[in-house]
C-alpha cells in the first residue's frame, strides 16, 4: 500500500480551463486503495489551443495558477504531477509486433521477450515530429496459439502482440514538458485523456463489455474505445463546445460572452427539452444590440446542428477504423461539453446505441473550506473527469510500483523499470506502469 503521505497530482491542460486535482491513497471497503480527492484548482487556460502549448508564458501561468489553488486548498506541496496529453496531433492506431527466441534463451516466455514484442509493435514507420508514446497490449500470440492475455512463463520460441499505440508530435510534447518544468513541477507520468475519462467514468461492467468514452472539451473531442481491460481506438475530433458558442454568437449576432451564458444557462440542444414558445432576453450591454428576445428553440437548433456534427465525424473516425465493433455496452460522454442539456438525445440519434453522461467516480473527497466539510458531489461532474482520472492513474501507478518493490515476482516489468518516485528523471519511464501493461517510449523523448 502506498504511504499515505504520498500524494498525487492529477493536470489537465484543456483549451478552456487547466484543473488540477490532489489526492491521496484512501481505502475502500474492501480495503483496496482508492483516490481521497484533498484540493481542486481551476483555471481559465490561457496559451493552449486544442491541447497544444501556443505561448509557454501564459499556458506556464495558467498551469501555476491551477496547481497552487488546489494547494492552498489541501494545504499540501505538490512535487510532481501527471499530465494528460490530449489535442489533435495525439493519433491512436493498432499495431502488430513479433520476437523469436534466440538460441540458448530459456523456453519460457519472459519480460523482456514481452517488452521487445511491444517495441517492435511500437516501431513504426519515422514520420517527421511524430512518435510513439504508449504501446499497449490488446492480445498476444505463443506459437500462433492466440488470444492470451498474459503469455508470462508460458512454453514458446515465438511470440506475437497485438497493440494499441498511441503517436504524438515530438514538439507538441516537448513543449509541454518544457511548460510544466518551467512551472517549477516534475513530471510523474504523461497520460492520453482519454485513458484517464476511462479510469475515471466507467464501471467494471462496461470496460469489460466494450464502450466508447467521448470527451466533449471546448476546442477537442477526444474519444476512447475499450474492451476487456485493452484499449482498441483513441481519436480527436478538433471540435468541441467552444464551436456551439461561436455559432449561437455568429448566428444570433451576439458577443461571444453572451452567447457562452446563453448556452450554460438556458442551452439545450435537443428539441425534445426545449418548449417552442421559451424565449430568452437577451440584457442590454452599451456596444451590443440592445434588449431582445430570442427564440430558445431557434439557440437549440444551433447547438443541435455543431453537436450532430460532432457526433457524425466520430463516428466516422470509428466506423473508418472499424471500431465500432467493441462497443458493445454504449457510449459514455464526458467533459466540460456534455453538461449541455439534450448531448446524450443526440448522440443517441447518431449512434443508435445507448449513450449516457459520465460522472467520475471511485473516489472519496475530505476538503475543509472555513472550518466545514465540503460536499464531496460537487467534484462528480464530466468537467472533473480528466483531472480526477490522472490522478487516480497516478496513484495506481504508485500503488502497483511500491507493491512490486515488496514482491518482484509481479507485474512486466524489472525492477528498475519502476518509475522513479525520487522526481528526478521521471520521464525516463513515464507511463511504464499504466496499469501494469504499458510500454512507453518516453524515455527516447
Ligand atoms: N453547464 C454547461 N452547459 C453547456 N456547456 C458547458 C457547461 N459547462 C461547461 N460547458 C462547456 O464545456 C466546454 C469546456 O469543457 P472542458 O473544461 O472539458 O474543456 P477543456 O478540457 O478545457 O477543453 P479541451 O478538452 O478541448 O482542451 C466549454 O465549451 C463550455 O462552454
Ligand atoms: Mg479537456
């Protein structure tokens, strides 16, 4: 178990607010370890256009201004944290890596026949400012015997692996390291959203089953497909909430100010939610068009016609590679967008399937603000998701490492490939230890 004085710091850098979330280990009643939310901080993101740092001042003021809020809150330092890496450049694909045991190896599967199956998975093609990040394992193949999920110790002179990977932009990354550092943070580990709005939203019962998990941000969508413990696609769809203001603005002539309060107040995007006759006023601001009132339905026409879209084009994205297939419980939708009333209506008239909002979950929260205990339901909302889902990343990741430094024998990984918990040189094995199955290619960044 991890030292309850360890904490972790869950970031998500977003193109409208930068959240950070601290926590410590809890128990459950089971007594399995799970995350005390102690401190949240907020900021409006400033420098950060869909996930990628554009002016490393202001996104480094905004990280700061998150981080030290959540501080000041819980009353504890943050060493380091674990970032979610979200945007467009961020590209999931499945992949195929194979090993062949050498002469005088011992017949036995091992960990490093494992780890060289996945970097041969991860090897793709060099493309200019692109790498691999994550290789993850869906299935592997002993001798083409296949569908193993875990092939340790098992007899065989060939072994073949079928993995997610996930590729980003070398400078995208780099600058968002460079971002965090010069915040004067370390780096724990560096993780897709995606898999963190996983972590953080879904039960037991859908991962197993297979679910698409759609982040609706304010400039991205990003989305998740996962079956069986095993990630099968992560996509990003460059549009998000931050367009539905624009068009309720563009189209009704409103500032963009206006048309956000519209939307956060009296938006919905499906007519069933909407009664033809509502209208909203609109307040007389000096340099605006004056007292109106505007058709709610007409602003729910609007909101319907960017999410349709945005719907439409993951859904391509997934049909495109055939993924669709693995989503066999429904959709989940989460994130700051899918607050907006209607957003499971129409998403349900895109996809035929099931699809409900995603609330983090899993975790318990102790924060005291003037002497009282704040209610923890506050924070069990899809604009926590992200922030809350790294940081119960982390803290798995710290749990499963400080586990296997008292019992070697479990796990893939040696010994030294455990994080360093130390801060210094953490990106040399980020990710490594996602649930136990990831290889990471940080260290080569
Ligand atoms: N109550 C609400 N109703 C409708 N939309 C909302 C509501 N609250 C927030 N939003 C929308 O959520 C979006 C912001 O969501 P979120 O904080 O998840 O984005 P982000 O993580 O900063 O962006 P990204 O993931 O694209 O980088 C904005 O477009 C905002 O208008
Ligand atoms: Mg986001």
């Amino acid at each position: 178990m991890m030292d309850s004085k360890d904490i972790v710091v869950g970031l998500d850098i977003g193109t409208v607010n930068v959240t950070a979330v601290i926590g410590e280990c809890d128990t459950d009643r089971n007594g399995e370890p799970v995350l005390k939310v102690v401190g949240v901080g907020n900021a409006p993101s400033d420098g950060i256009r869909n996930g990628v740092i554009i002016n490393k001042e202001s996104a480094s003021a905004s990280i700061v201004q998150a981080v030290e809020d959540a501080v000041n809150m819980s009353g504890r330092d943050v060493e380091d944290v674990v970032c979610g890496i979200s945007g467009e450049h961020v590209k999931g694909l499945n992949s195929f890596g194979v090993v062949s045991k050498r002469k005088g190896e011992k017949p036995e599967i091992t960990e490093q026949n494992m780890q060289a199956a996945m970097h041969s998975a991860g090897g793709i093609a060099e493309v200019p400012d692109r790498a691999t990040f994550f290789v993850m394992p869906i299935e592997y193949k002993v001798n083409n015997q296949g569908g193993i999920k875990n092939p340790l110790n098992m007899f065989g002179n060939r072994l073949e692996v079928k993995a997610h990977i996930i590729t980003a932009s070398t400078s995208a990354m780099k600058n968002l390291k460079n971002c965090i550092e010069r915040s004067e943070y370390g780096i724990q580990s560096m993780v897709p959203i995606t898999l963190a709005d996983c972590k953080s939203v879904l039960i037991p019962e859908e991962e197993k089953t297979g679910v698409m998990v759609i982040d609706i941000g304010g400039g991205t969508t990003e989305v998740g497909i996962q079956m069986n413990g095993a990630t099968y696609f992560t996509g990003v769809v460059p549009i998000g909430g931050r367009y539905v203001t624009n068009d309720i603005a563009a189209v009704l002539k409103l500032s963009g100010e206006i048309a956000e309060k519209i939307k956060v107040n009296r938006g919905a995007c499906h007519e069933s939610l909407v009664d033809p006759k509502d209208t909203i006023e609109i307040p007389l601001i000096s340099g605006t068009f004056g007292d109106r009132s505007i058709s709610r339905l007409k602003v729910c026409e609007i909101a319907k016609a960017r999410m349709w879209e945005i719907f439409s084009k993951v859904k391509r994205a997934v049909e495109d590679a055939n993924a669709m297939q693995y989503v066999n419980s429904g959709i989940v939708l989460t994130g700051g967008g899918a607050l907006l009333p209607g957003v499971s209506e129409v998403a349900e008239e895109v996809f035929k399937i099931p699809v409900r909002i995603g609330n983090p979950i899993g975790f318990t929260v102790d924060i005291e603000k003037d002497g009282k205990k704040i209610d923890g339901e506050i924070y069990k909302n899809p604009k926590y998701s992200g922030a809350i889902g790294l940081a119960q990343v982390g803290l798995d990741m710290r749990v499963r490492a400080q586990m296997a430094r008292r019992k070697p024998d479990i796990g893939m990984g040696s010994r030294d490939d455990m994080p360093s918990e130390s801060g210094d040189g953490v990106l040399k094995n980020v990710g490594k230890w996602l649930w136990g199955k990831t290889k990471s290619f940080m260290k080569d960044f």
